[in-house]
C-alpha cells in the first residue's frame, strides 16, 4: 500500500524483522559506507532471532519524503548509490491532490519592499547612447521579514524562485498603469539576493519622473510582486531553515514561487497597507497554492542500552547534536575538542550504567538531554528500581520481612554490592538476591 506523502524503497522484506525493534532516524550510514541524507528517512531494525543488544540494527526500508524527494529523484539517488531495493513505491497521488488549495490573499500581500539597498543608477557604457539611462536594483535580498501582518515571520526561498523571462515590467507602486520602463536582466545571486537590471522609459512620464527624481538623490527602493505556488507553513515554537537562516514559527516560506514584476517605490509608502488590503476583497486573487507542514521527523527512541558508539554516530544524530552543543559550552574556557571529547565521556558513561540496570533508556535519555552528571544519572536509575521495588517486591524481599520501603531500599543496596562483586546486570542481582533471601 503506498504512503501518502512517502516514496519507499524496500530493501528487506518487514517480516524478517522482530517487529518491536523497528526505528527511524532522518539520513545516516547504511552498509557501512553509504551516506543517506537527512532529507531521506531511514527505517531500521533488528532480525528475528537477533535481538540481542549486542546484534547489529540493519536497514530495511528507505523513505523519500514528496516535499523534498520526486519520484524521478529517488530513484536516480538510488541509481547512483548502487542501492538495490527489491520494490519501490510512489507515493499516493491522493495526498498530492489533498495539498493543492485554492488561497483568497490579498495582493498587497504578495507584494515586499527591499529597504536593505536603495536603487542604483547605472552608468552607460562605452558604446551605448548617453541617453540611454539604466537602473539596478537588489529585488529581494532573501532575507527573513519578521512579523508580516499576514505571513507571520516570513521568508522567500531564493532557490525555489522561478524568473522566467527576463524582460519584465518595471513599474510605479506596483501600479500598472504607472510603468517606469523594463529589465533587461534578472538573476540570483547567493550574496546578494534576486538582482534586476534594467532601463527607463523615455515615453512615459513615471519613467522620466523616477529618472529625474533618482538623479536628484532620492532613495527609490525596490519591491517586487511573487506569488508563490508552494508554501510551507511554520507552527509556533518550530524553526526551518531557508536561504542559510533559521525562521521561526509562527510563520511562512515561499519555497516555489513565481516573480512577476518589480517596481520603484518611495519611502514611507503606505504604513497602513495591511488595513487596507484586508478590508478591499476586490484586491484578492485566488490562487491555486500547494501547502506543506513543517514536521520534525519523528524518530522513535532506541533503548539506550543497545547503542553501540558506532550506532550513536549513525542512528542518533539527536545524540550528537547534543554532544556537539555541550561540548561547546564545555569548551569555552578549553578547545572545542575536548570539550566535545569531555561530552562524549559523559554520555558514554550514563549508557554504560544504564545497561546494568536495564530498561532505563527513557531516564537515560533525559538525563542526557537535561545535561545531569553521570553520578545524578545513576541517582535515576535507583530511584526509578526502587520505586518498582516498592511498588512489586513480595515481603520476603526485605529484612526480618519487612515489605516496606526500607525493605525495597534494602534489597537493591545488596542488588548492587552484588554486581559490583559478581557482575552482570542490575535486574540479575536483584534476582540472585531475592533467591538467596527467599532460601533464608
């Protein structure tokens, strides 16, 4: 049955696995050497039989999200990387059309001022009639627009614009009834955002206006008209990245979009344009826009305990962003290095103990994330059997009978003078000195 936002690329049937051990991790190293992107979901697990901690995970499907991936692109990715699937499944075209919605938005929407540079007055070259005036001007630098009133935190993504024809109207306000003349040349630049070249009409009279005018010194700015054809929405407290930056939610990025002119316009223009766009309806246009969610992948937590460090690099990144960001705040009176060296150690260490008491990824994972030391770690994980205890232990767990607390509290104090003598886990302490208090 095909995913309605996945194409899949099985490598292994899913009934060869125990299916308890399935996870997924966003990109990551399948056979040992080929390097998965992020934007590509991997589903691992562990083989019936083999469950052991210490048998290896192993990739048994590969997901390609549509929002990043095309059916044409997953395939050449797999092509390429000499990745062999035994079957490969499209996403459904059910969610495809699902995502494809008719948007009522105002135009003054649609339409954003480049304050960052003023428009520049070109020289003519050698050659060229003197009368010849031309202009240039940073559209759009792709920079973040903080609190659009209707987009919220709002970002164009440079990649994802479509230019078309280079020679486009260059008009007054956004007016088309006011043209101010035309480009010769739009690019984008990776600096410098969506750069428009162009030339002022002789013939009309906004044309020779905003040439005098520009002559004179006055800041003209650019602002371009885009509708987008996909749009990603940001919720509150996500982030995405566009163009190098982060945005955060909530807002919107244009990941597709269409640019249609750029216009000349004065400073200070209209403060109050989001008032007035709302209340005329007649200045809406409809358009037929995909919507995305912007979604963390959702990687469901591996026991702790089955981590190898080798699998830490591989199947939790979230693991090693955390290395990376303590170990640079453990590094700033030292260098990064040891600092991300001085994190390794630390979290090395909880799994370490977290193995010998068995079933504490969960504690595991939050005293890694919250930063505790490996002595406030281990603090957890008896307090957490300790309360099992408490909560399970027959009455002859504890001394002269005692099913108490301080019976519990007894018994895993001898539990734990136990593996430190004979070793193993902590679940088979508890066991071997429940049997010896039993026989007693």
């Amino acid at each position: 049955m095909p995913y309605p936002n996945e194409h899949s690329a099985r490598l292994k049937s899913p009934d060869d696995f125990d299916p308890k051990s399935f996870r997924r991790t966003a990109g990551g190293t399948i056979y040992g050497k080929i390097k998965v992107p992020a934007t590509i979901g991997i589903i691992w697990g562990k083989l019936k039989g083999k469950t052991k901690p210490s048998d290896p995970v192993m990739p048994q499907a590969l997901r390609f999200p549509t929002k990043n991936w095309t059916v044409e692109a997953a395939r050449k990715w797999l092509n390429d990387n000499n990745v062999k699937p035994i079957s490969f499944e499209p996403a459904s075209e059910e969610h495809k059309k699902s995502l494809n919605q008719t948007e009522n938005i105002p135009k003054a929407a649609l339409r954003f001022k480049e304050e960052e540079e003023p428009v520049e007055i070109l020289a003519s070259k050698e050659g060229e009639k003197a009368d010849k005036r031309k202009f240039s001007m940073v559209a759009h630098s792709g920079r973040i627009m903080l609190n659009h009133w209707l987009w919220g935190n709002l970002a164009i993504d440079l990649s994802g614009v479509s230019i078309g024809r280079k020679k486009k109207p260059a008009l007054r306000e956004h007016n088309s009834n006011r043209i101010v003349g035309w480009t010769e040349g739009i690019n984008i630049d990776e600096k410098r955002g969506i750069v428009a070249e162009g030339i002022f009409s002789e013939k009309t009279e906004d044309g020779r206006q905003a040439l005098e005018l520009a002559d004179e010194g006055f800041p003209w700015q650019a602002s371009i008209y885009i509708p987008p054809l996909v749009i990603e929405r940001v919720k509150d407290g996500e982030t995405a990245e566009v163009n190098g930056q982060k945005l955060k939610g909530p807002g919107t990025i244009f990941r597709k979009s269409v640019l249609r002119e750029v216009s000349f316009c004065a400073l200070g223009a209209d403060e109050n344009t989001s008032a007035s766009a709302l209340k005329d309806k007649g200045d809406n246009i409809d358009l037929d826009v995909e919507i995305i969610e912007n979604k963390k992948e959702e990687v469901e937590n591996m026991e702790l305990a089955d981590l190898t460090l080798e699998m830490l690099k591989t199947e939790r990144s979230d693991l090693t962003e955390i290395l990376l960001k303590e170990g640079r705040e453990s590094g700033a009176k030292e260098n990064l290095d040891a600092g991300v060296k001085k994190e390794r150690e630390r979290v090395l260490a909880i799994l370490k103990e977290a193995k010998g008491f068995e079933g504490m990824g969960d504690v595991a994972n939050e005293a890694i994330e919250k930063g505790d030391s490996v002595e406030v770690a281990v603090g957890k994980f008896k307090d957490k059997r300790l309360a099992e205890l408490e909560k399970n232990a027959p009455s002859n767990l504890g001394p002269d009978g005692d099913d108490s607390g301080k019976g519990a509290k007894s018994h895993l104090d001898k539990a734990k003078a136990y593996q430190q003598e004979h070793g193993g886990s902590m679940t088979e302490a508890l066991k071997a000195t429940a049997e010896k208090t039993v026989k007693k």
